[in-house]
C-alpha cells in the first residue's frame, strides 16, 4: 500500500541514473541518499495526505500540491542528481 511509502516513486531510468553517478562521484567513504520523483503518485495533494494518515506529525515545510514528502537535495548536491519525467 503506497501510504507505508509516503506515495513515492522513481523512474528506473532516474534510479539506474543515479546508481551510475553515485559510482562516478568523487566523494570518499559512504553516503545514503533519497532517491525518488519530486511528486507523489496520488491524486490527493500532500497535505490532505499528511492529514488523513499521520494527523499525529508535525507538518514542517511546504506540502501544498503533490510534494513529495523525500528531500533529495543531498543527491543533488552530492552527485548533480535530479529526476527527470518525460
């Protein structure tokens, strides 16, 4: 069910994408990185989301439309990753 996934997705090109740049990068040691679509996949907005299946968690940030709840500014910033939809 996607509401365990907070309704995420990742094209498998954007993952294989970022599997490669992540092999190429020039950082040392390891790194965890979110890895998903800027969006969510339902068709209700984040923020009736949120509502309806966490009402007990604070909502910090702006999840007006269909935001996705990963922030993947770390990939990003690490390794020039950013999805891409056709």
């Amino acid at each position: 069910m996607s509401v365990r996934h907070l309704w995420a997705y990742t094209l498998l090109e954007e993952a294989s994408r970022a599997i490669l740049l992540s092999l190429t990068s020039e950082f040392n040691g390891h790194e965890v990185f979110y890895i998903t679509a800027p969006y969510t996949i339902s068709s209700q907005s984040s923020s009736e989301l949120a509502r309806q299946y966490y009402p007990q968690v604070e909502i910090r940030g702006d999840f007006a439309d269909y935001a996705s709840f990963f922030n993947c500014a770390k990939a990003a910033r690490l390794l020039g990753w950013k999805h891409k939809e056709d």
